[in-house]
C-alpha cells in the first residue's frame, strides 16, 4: 500500500467572503453507483469541516486536461511538482 504526503490546497468561496479553507483531495474513485462518472472527494480542515464530492463526467475531465496543457499551465505545472516544496507561507523558516 502506498503512503502520500497530504498536501493542502487553499480554497477561497465567494459564498464565505474573505474566509480561506484548508483542504486535500482525500479520493478519488469510479462512481460506485455505476455510473460513467469519477467521484472526487476534497475534504477542508479548516476553519470548518466539510467534505466536498464533485462528480467528474467525461466533458469535466476533458475539459481539464485541455485547460492544464495549455503549454505555459503545463510548463509551470511541472516546475510546481519537481520543486516538491509547500509555499512558503506553509514552510517557516528555521529559527
């Protein structure tokens, strides 16, 4: 069984003004009813604790990928994942 990392993402709601959650994406999966879809579950921690599930059809997925390799998203993407590091906000320094 593989061990991840859990990274946080910061989400913003216009629905919830300035407020800004921390939240992971905790699975994803097949769409256990059956259905031709995936299922993503993005769990926020703070301030409060929801669980999020977006259902992901084939015209959500291709749209996606369409917009993440746009060559500049792509080029950046990639730069983001080999540096392997939280942002700085996440990382203080040593004291």
């Amino acid at each position: 069984m593989a061990c991840y990392r859990r990274m946080i993402m910061k989400v913003n709601s216009t629905g919830l003004g300035q407020t800004t959650m921390v939240a992971a994406f905790t699975q994803l999966s097949k769409d256990p009813d059956g259905a031709q879809t995936l299922k993503l579950k993005i769990e926020s921690s703070e301030p409060i604790h929801w669980v999020i599930t977006a259902t992901l059809e084939g015209g959500d997925l291709r749209n996606f990928i369409k917009l993440l390799f746009k060559p500049s998203i792509l080029y950046y993407a990639i730069s983001l994942m080999l540096k392997g590091k939280s942002a700085p906000e996440n990382n203080p320094a040593p004291s």
